[in-house]
C-alpha cells in the first residue's frame, strides 16, 4: 500500500499556498517528497517523478535542492543545531561554500526580515517556541528558496503569536515574490492570508483551486477538519436560506456581507 496514490500536482509562482487534510492524510509525506528528502533519505517505494524548478527531485542532491525549496519543519528545536541563532542562519550557506562577505549580507537580510535582531546571540534553548520558529525561517529563507514550505508553523504557538507569523509569511512571500506551502490546522488564521487550497485525503489530493471555490465545495464540507468559525456561521445561514452570497474567507470579509444585509 502506498501512501500516497494519483498525485497529479502543479504548483505556480508566486502563492501563498495551504495544504489542508486529516490527520495521516499525507500532507507531511508530499511536503518531504518536494525537497528530496523522499526517496533520498526515507527509504521505501517510489513511483513517479517530481520536478522543482525544472530539475528532478532525484538528480539533484538534497543540499542543491535546498536552495530551491526550504522547509521548516513542525518541531523547530530538533531543526535548529547551532549555539546560536546568528551560527544557526550561517550554517546552511557554510556548507554551500557561499564567501562570509555575501554570508554577513544575507544575515543582516533575514534577521531584519524576520525581526530577530535581539536574539541573534542567544542560543535555541534560550529563545521562545515563536522565536525558534523565526530562527528556523531565517536560516531556511538565508538560502534564498523560491518555495518556502512550512509544516504546522504555528503548532506551539498561542494564537496572537502564531498570527503574527503568518502575517510575517505573507509578507516575506510578497516581498520576495516566492511560494509559500503551509500546513495548517488552525484555518481561522490563516485562510486570510491564502491565494490558493490543496485538499488531501488517504493519501490523494482531492481538490486544487483558489481558496473562494474550494471553501463554497461539496469536499471542503465533508472533510473532518477543523472549519472556521466563519465558515461554520455562514454555512449554517446558507442551508437555512438567510444568505445567498458565498462564504466569506475573512473576518472583514463576513462583516462586508452582513452589512449589506442589515
Ligand atoms: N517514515 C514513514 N514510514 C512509513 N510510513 C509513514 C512514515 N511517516 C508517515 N507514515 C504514514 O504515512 C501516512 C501519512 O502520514 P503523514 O505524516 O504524511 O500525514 P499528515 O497528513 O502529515 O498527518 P498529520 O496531520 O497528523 O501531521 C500515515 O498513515 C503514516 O502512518
Ligand atoms: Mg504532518
């Protein structure tokens, strides 16, 4: 039995991109088969080919790869190695044997991005999960990827700082016209933020569109996952004939709609 079954995936520039499915769905295994990291370092059955930026996964090494798409990872303190985070964002150029003139550049680049300039000296376990997170972004978008992909970035984090990470990724995204892949449970905060929706299930990709179609879909619906209050609202205003519009996919958005009803 494979884990995953039919992917058929294509993924545009420049997007803000949420891949949304049940548990063991296998949105972390089709996240680990775009970096190369599947087949090249989890051993097991593979069918198909997969290619990031016109180069097949399986021909370019997992470091090349790097350069091209960066993940951080759920659990950031098992991704972040160095004593701090200054060494942590260098690492990864280190290895790519990038000169310390373009190294100390990009630094300055990233922490300004991400807002790290006071922890730049402390060390992973000296820091807060919000700010092992921005480490971790750091480090991986100091590489300059055109896909960034982020698994439950927010996972353990409260909901004021896990809004402003993703409000942080929006930015960077649009600043720095890349991709942006995110997995995320918590589709209340980040559905503002979203161009397009990839819904999977048992390990197939359900639907692909833009985030307007695929939350207004029979799939969206009866997928066990954890809706927006928003959605829940106005899904139950539909079925009970009070509101013709489709469902709105942002705080503002809803408020726009009721407004114009009232
Ligand atoms: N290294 C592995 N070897 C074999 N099977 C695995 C491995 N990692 C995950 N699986 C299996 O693959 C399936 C998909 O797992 P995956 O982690 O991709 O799901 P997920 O959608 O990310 O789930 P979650 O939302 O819980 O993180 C699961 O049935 C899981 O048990
Ligand atoms: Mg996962």
């Amino acid at each position: 039995m494979y884990t995953l079954n039919h992917i058929n995936l294509k993924i545009d520039d420049n997007k803000f991109i949420l891949l949304a499915g049940e548990t063991g769905s296998g949105k972390t295994t089709l996240i680990r088969c775009m970096n190369g990291l599947i087949p090249q370092f989890y051993a097991g059955y593979y069918k198909g080919s997969i290619e990031i930026a016109g180069q097949k996964t399986t021909e370019r090494s997992i470091a090349d790869l790097s350069t091209i798409v960066g993940i951080v990872f759920q659990t950031p303190e098992n991704q972040l190695i160095a004593m701090n985070a200054e060494h942590e964002i260098a690492f990864g150029m280190e290895n790519l044997g990038i000169s310390q003139g373009k190294i100390k550049e990009k630094i300055e680049e990233v922490v300004q991005l991400t807002n790290i300039e006071d922890i730049l000296e402390k060390a992973p376990f000296e820091i807060s999960g919000g700010e092992q997170q921005r480490v971790a972004i750091a480090s991986v978008l100091a590489l300059e990827p055109q896909i960034l992909i982020l698994d439950e970035p927010t996972a353990n984090l409260d909901p004021y700082f896990a809004q402003k990470i993703l409000k942080l990724l929006k930015t960077i995204q649009k600043e720095q016209h890349i991709t942006i892949i995110i997995i995320e449970h918590r589709l209340d905060l980040v559905l503002p933020y979203v161009d397009e929706i990839i819904l999977m299930k048992e390990g197939e990709i359900l639907e692909q569109d833009t985030k307007e179609k695929v939350i207004n879909g029979k799939i969206f619906k009866e997928l066990k996952i954890n809706k927006p209050l928003i959605y829940s609202i106005f899904h139950d205003l539909k079925e009970r004939n009070l509101i013709e519009a489709p469902i709105p996919v942002s705080l503002h958005e809803a408020i726009n709609l009721l407004k114009q009803k009232l």
